[in-house]
C-alpha cells in the first residue's frame, strides 16, 4: 500500500498478508459487529486503508457494497436511496460528507427508510460531536455511531470503536483489541485528560515489513520510531480520557504552535466551516526568518459570497470567543479550492513545506493529490509568502 501524502511524498509499504487478515478477521467480527446478515458500505477510494478494511467485511461472511463516482452526484439523495434499496447496514462515510448535508439542511430520514442501519462509522479525519448527533436526529435514534483513526502505515485502526460500550458524541470509544496506544508528552510520559502523540508501546501484527526502496530501514526508522526507539509515534495529536475514550485534533506535525500554545486544526476547522458562507478552509503556521511566526488561513467561498472586512471580523470574532484570541489567524486568502488526498485528506504538511521553501517535488507529491491544480496558488504564493509577512 502507499501513505496517502498527508505529510509529504508517499511511502510504499510492504505488509505481511497474515498480519493484515488478523486485523481484518479482528475488525470485521469485533469491532464493526457485522455477521453473514450484514451489509457493510464505506465510501471510500481503492487506494485508502479504508478500501482494505471494508473488503476485510467478507471475514464475517458480509456482504460488501462498493461505490465508484461522486456520493453526491447526481444529488444529494445517491448514497442513501443506495442504502435503502440494497439494505445496507452499516454506512461508513467521511465527516466532510456529514458536514455538507449539515449545511444544506438535508434529512435523509424525510425520503428514505433507513431502519436497517445499524451502524455509521466515520474515519479520515477528525469527527464532531455535531456529526454524532445529525445521525441520531436524521436517519434514527437507535445506531451504533463509531468514529476510528489508523492509518495506511497499519492498514487498521488504533483506536475506534466497541458495540457493547456507550458512545459519547464526538469521542472514539476505545483503543482497538491489541492496540496498546496511550497519548505521551515531549518527555515520553503518559498523559490523560491533555493532548499529547498517539504512540503505540508493543508491536501489532499488521506494522510493515519495510517501506519499498527503503535502504536499511532508514525512511521507516525515521518515520514511526523518532524520538523514541521502539515504540511507534503515530504523528497524530490525541487525548485520551479516565474511560479510555479519546479525541483526535490532527496531524501532531501541523498542529499550530502559537505562542507556546498547541492549537489543533479541527477546531479551527470546525468553527470557521460553519460560518455562513465558507464551504472549506485550510490554516497553517509557518516559522518564517525575522518573526515568531504567521498564521494564515485559506477559505473557499460560497457562489457570490465575497471577503469583505464583514466577513474577516466574523471570523476574528467566532474563534476568539469560541476558542480563543490565539486561533485568530494574521490574513485570510481566498482560494478555489483546499487540496486534498486522494483519500480525502487536507493536505496542511505539504502546503507547509512548500510556503516553508521546500521545493515542489520534494514538499508534494502531485500524484496523490485528489485536485492537483488546487496545489497551483500555494506553489505561486510560495516564491512571495516571506515578502506577504513582512506586509502583515
């Protein structure tokens, strides 16, 4: 399999085929409750962990629905006049799915009968408590709502979910079944209740191999067991609770550093995506010669809608006083659209890298990119950005 160049050039992993069936057979049956009756859809590309995952539904005797096209193409109505006349059971889906049915106001519950569903799990980056609840008031109350984080590099999850423990909106409910995961400080000490890296203290039967074309392990080493040598570091930011329970903000390698502060893009995210008028964003720090730092942040604007200092002073204001004053970025750019992986990420590293003065083709790989021409204003802003802050 190939990483899905969130943080850069993908890798080619080798995976053994018995440590991925293990996870498959243990995810299938345990976590994702299905047997020979279910019906288990995932929206998802052939080239993200997730396709590997939902495949690994035949484990249990499942039958699988795959799809290939737009979910909402020709409306929004396609996935789900898909799961009521197929039967489907269990919906996997991305939150930015979710999100933009929130914004149209889109009951799925108001044309279709959705009463087999038994199931809604939601991966590829960090979930809302508002996305739990749009299910349970949407398609029906009694669902076992799952939000899980894994990756390519293990071709399962670390941490996800567990049908016989409660949900809580917004929280993944466990760490998986042989995932000793805990989130450490920059001392390598476990922390709860705080956000700190997602590590992994014993090893799973599906880490890789190796990475292809990796002389001596280098690339690999480098990737999962800095700083800390024999115990794999995600490079996700999480936050475990006292009921194992756990929140996950982000990339730990584009999480902001403001002012000695660490600020996870989701909640940026999560607040300037629901200002009327922003369909997307993307933020980014960049430690830049002569300053501390610049913070900027980019938005796709709805048809019509315009930036004006209207809309800058929303913005200023709903992340103060939701957040606080440190999340208010120094400019806002209008751009056509946020870069994107092909398996649905936004792809924050490689703009970083590349606005930091890392050349193109070692800062992005345009291949794993979902909409490459989205990449084309961050390499023009890219040979200006230095000159842009000293104007800020």
């Amino acid at each position: 399999m190939y990483t899905s160049g969130t943080t850069g050039m993908p890798k080619g992993i080798v995976h053994s085929q018995g440590g991925v069936l293990l996870e498959l057979i243990k995810f299938a049956w345990l976590h994702d409750n299905l047997t020979p009756d279910s019906v288990k859809f995932f929206f998802t590309t052939t080239g993200w962990a997730m396709f590997n995952m939902l495949i690994g539904g035949f484990a249990s005797g499942s039958a699988l629905v795959v799809y290939d096209g737009c979910p909402t193409w020709p409306s929004s109505d396609r996935l789900w006049d898909m799961t009521e006349r197929i039967g489907i059971t269990y919906f996997g889906i991305s939150p930015t799915y979710v999100n933009n049915l929130i914004k149209l106001g889109y009951s799925p519950k108001d044309h279709y009968d959705l009463s087999k569903v038994d199931t809604i799990a939601m991966g590829g980056s960090p979930v809302s408590p508002e996305n739990f609840a749009w299910f349970y008031q949407h398609l029906h109350k009694d669902l076992h709502i799952v939000s899980m984080s894994g990756g390519t590099d293990v071709a399962t999850a670390f941490v996800g979910g567990v049908p016989t423990e409660p949900v809580y909106a917004g929280e993944i409910q466990a760490p998986c079944l042989g995932v000793d995961a805990c989130a450490w400080n920059e001392d390598g000490k476990q922390i709860i209740n705080e956000y700190g890296e997602l590590v992994i203290k014993q090893s799973m039967p599906s880490m890789p191999l190796y990475f292809w074309n990796d002389t001596d392990n280098a690339r690999y080493l480098d990737s999962y067991f800095a700083p800390w040598p024999n115990v794999w570091r995600q490079g996700d930011q999480i936050i475990f609770n006292q009921h194992s329970g756990s929140y996950i903000s982000g990339r730990s390698d584009s999480t902001l550093n403001r002012h000695g502060i660490r600020i996870g893009t989701s909640e940026i995210y999560r607040n300037v995506e629901s200002i009327e008028g922003i369909k997307d964003s993307l933020i980014i720090n960049l430690e830049l010669e002569s300053a501390q730092s610049f913070m900027p942040i980019f938005i796709v604007l709805e048809e019509q809608q315009q930036l004006d200092d209207r809309l800058i002073s929303t913005i200023k204001h709903n992340l103060s006083e939701s957040c606080s004053p440190r999340h208010i970025p120094d400019k806002v750019y209008v751009i056509d659209a946020v870069p994107y992986t092909l398996s649905g990420k936004k792809q924050e590293i490689p703009v970083k890298k590349l606005l930091s003065g890392m050349p193109l083709e070692k800062a992005v790989n345009l291949g794993a990119c979902a909409n490459p021409s989205a990449m084309e204003f961050f390499i023009q802003l890219a040979s200006s950005i230095h000159q842009e802050y000293e104007a800020v």
